[in-house]
C-alpha cells in the first residue's frame, strides 16, 4: 500500500453521467451525493492505488500524501 491519497480536483471535474473513477475503484472509495456535484472519496477506504487517476477522462483525479 502507499502512503499516498486520491484528491478530487473539483475544477477539472466535468460530473460524468457514469463517473468512471466510481465505476473503477476496488475498494469503493468513491462514491456521489449528487449528480451536479463531483464524487467524494472516502479517505479511509482509499487504497492509493492510482486505478482513479488512471480511469478518470478529465485528469480530475490525483494521488498526494494527505496533510
């Protein structure tokens, strides 16, 4: 496992009709509230294995070592 998290850039984020980053996460770290809003990741669930920066079509999505 990493040290490291995944972080949302919510201005690069265009809230997918079908969030690829929640469709993707193993551990199911991400998930939405609502559709007019970016997903959220739950910071204790996330594995840091990148699978959501990878997936995400925007570059909305990072991995960094949380503060």
């Amino acid at each position: 496992m990493t040290s490291e998290k995944s972080y949302i850039l919510t201005e690069k984020c265009k809230r997918c009709e079908v969030c690829p980053p929640i469709q993707a996460c193993p551990s199911k770290a991400f998930y939405r509230f609502d559709p007019d809003y970016p997903p959220v990741v739950d910071l204790e669930m996330c594995l840091g294995c990148g699978t959501c920066v990878e997936t995400c079509p925007h570059k909305a999505v990072i991995l960094k070592k949380p503060a």
